[in-house]
C-alpha cells in the first residue's frame, strides 16, 4: 500500500513543469486556472507579433479610405471641396479686375514745345521745358499737380533816343526774358476708354524772371541792362493722354499769364500760350 502511494507521488511530480514541484506558490497558481473568473489573457506584444501588425495596418488603411472617400468624385469629375468645419471664418474679398483701376496715381516726367507770346505781347516765339510731377488717391477724378519750368523769350527792335546823337538817336535793342517758374495747381482726370485720359487744371506759378537788354547805336556800344524779380502769375490748361508703356504720353495746351513792370520793359506781361508734348512714367 505504501509502495503503491509513493508511486502515484512520483507520476504526479514527473507531470508537473520544471520548477513547479519545487515551490509551493506555484503550484498553488497553477491550480487556480480551475476558476473561470479567475481566468486572464495576457495582452500580445505588437512589436513581436505579425499577425497582430498585418490588423493594425489593415485598420489604418481602412481608416485613411473612410477620410478619404468624401474627395474622391465620379470617375472623370474633379473631388468635390469639401465644407469647412462650423465656426471657422472665411473670407468674402474678391480682387476684381477694376480695382487696380482705383489705386492711386503717381506720374513723372518732362513736357516740352513751343511758345507764343504774341498774343499777350510783342516777345518772339520761345520754347517751353517743364518737370511735371502729378499725384491724386485714384486715377480719375481730382489730381495735384506740381512742376518746375524754363522759358527764354526775346525781342529786338530799334528805337529813336534823342539823347544819342550818332545815327540819328536810332539805337538798336535785343532783350531776353529769362523765366524759371514754380507751378502748383489742380488737375481733372477722366477715364473715356481704350487709354485714353482727358485733363483740365487751373493753378498758380511763382516767376523768377531776370530781363537783360543791350543797346547799340551803330558801332556805338550802349552796354547791357539786367533787371531780376519774382512774380505771381496764373495758368490753364487743357490735353489729352493715352496709356502708353510704362506711363502716359500726352498732348497739352496752356495759357500763362504773369505781369511785369521793369524798368527796360515797362508794365507788361510775360503771357504765351504754350503748346506740348509729354511723356510722364507711373510710379
């Protein structure tokens, strides 16, 4: 009976894993299984798993297609655009074409042409040389206008002195009206299509005006007389430029008019209507 007991204990350690017979704890635990409730599934680890990496790319893939699904159209139509989330805020500004037409003006350059005293007095033909600087908020409409301008009339004649007894007190002049002027003035611009810009303006001119004269009586030298002072004078103008490159070039006329009281000239004027051509780079 005792040998057959002692026997039973052997086949039962032979069964048991290594270790196991030798610690009692363990042997308690690997009883407990027999408890449903007791028993737990130790989580696999991912890393060393395959089975378990190949699900959790299939789960991805699966996913991005769900996300992505809402662009993709019918075959051959362009993805739809998809809705911004409530409550973000978009912006309604839309850059038309016509703005560019409201941005402001700014114009430099040079006009240049001929003068005509003649109607204003008895100077000669001149030339006529302006800086012009233009600027308004907006390309039509009220513009300021700003230039700095040179003109050189002249005139010649003889005169009967009867203080000069040689040649019968004729005496022979030339006289040369230096005119460096400084205009500022408002200008109306209108936009009519295809380039083309119709202007108008009124302004003021401050003249800086050196007259010089020189005298003969036959061979006689009677010297030179110069005489210099600023004066205020007005202007008009009317012309028409059209879009051309980098900025507009244009045709112009304008009537000046500035009085003068020298002593070699008398009260007159230095008045011309002037006659242009332009050519004034946007910037």
């Amino acid at each position: 009976m005792c040998n057959h007991a002692m026997f039973g204990v052997l086949v039962i350690l032979a069964t048991l894993p290594a270790g196991a017979a030798a610690d009692p704890g363990t042997q308690m635990e690997a009883a407990a299984p027999t408890d449903p409730a007791a028993q737990t599934v130790a989580p696999a680890d991912a890393a060393t798993d395959p089975a378990l990496q190949t699900d959790t790319l299939a789960g991805v893939a699966d996913d991005l297609a769900v996300q992505l699904e809402p662009l993709a159209g019918a075959e051959g139509e362009p993805a739809a655009k998809a809705d911004p989330p409530a409550g973000t805020a978009t912006s309604s500004f839309i850059l038309h074409p016509s703005s560019f037409q409201d941005r402001r003006l700014l114009l430099l350059g040079l006009r240049a042409g001929p003068s005509t005293p003649q109607p204003f007095n008895r100077l000669a033909t001149s030339f006529l040389l302006d800086f012009e600087g233009v600027w308004a908020p907006h390309r039509d409409g009220l513009a300021v206008s700003f230039d700095v301008g040179y003109t050189r009339p002249a005139a010649s004649g003889t005169r009967v002195d009867p203080r000069i007894a040689a040649e019968g007190g004729r005496v022979s002049y030339s006289m040369t009206v230096h005119d460096l002027a400084f205009g500022l003035g408002a200008l109306y611009r209108v936009s009519v299509g295809s380039g083309f810009v119709p202007f108008a303006g009124l302004g003021a001119r401050l003249h800086l005006t050196r007259a010089t004269v020189e005298q003969r009586a036959g061979d006689v030298d009677l010297g030179t007389w110069s005489e210099q002072n600023t004066r205020v004078g007005a202007r008009a103008r009317v012309g028409l430029a059209k879009a051309l490159g980098p900025g507009e070039l244009g045709v112009e006329l304008q009537a000046d008019f500035a009085t003068i009281d020298h002593l070699v000239t008398g009260d007159a004027n230095t008045g011309f209507l002037g006659y242009q051509l332009s050519y004034l780079f946007a910037l």
